[in-house]
C-alpha cells in the first residue's frame, strides 16, 4: 500500500483495515511455521503496511 492511497482512506477505514492486515498477518504467521511459505518477503511487506496505516491514523486523529 502506498501512503497517499491509505491518506484517502477515513479514520474509520483505516482501524477496520488495520485489524484486517493484523489479522492476515497472524494468520501468515501461522501458516509459516507450519509449512514455510514460498514468499516470506509477505509477511515483512504486510508489517510496513500496518505500521505505515498506524501512523497515518495517528496523524489523523491528531489533526482532529
């Protein structure tokens, strides 16, 4: 996800997205240590994700 795509998003967009991705994350997280996935860069791009939508919802609620 890029930066200006997750700016457009609401702040209530934003929370639902940000439980989606943990919840995706986790459940990669899992699946890996089952069985290795083939593209474990996925687990590391889904965390800047997260990070990167936290702190524009943070910025947000700042600002408001």
């Amino acid at each position: 996800m890029k930066a200006a795509e997750a700016r457009e998003m609401s702040v209530a967009d934003l929370r639902d997205r940000i439980q989606v991705e943990k919840n995706n994350l986790d459940t990669m997280k899992l699946n890996h240590a089952i069985s290795p996935l083939e593209d474990t860069s996925k687990i590391s791009k889904t965390r800047r994700d997260i990070a990167l939508m936290i702190t524009i919802l943070a910025e947000k609620e700042k600002q408001n």
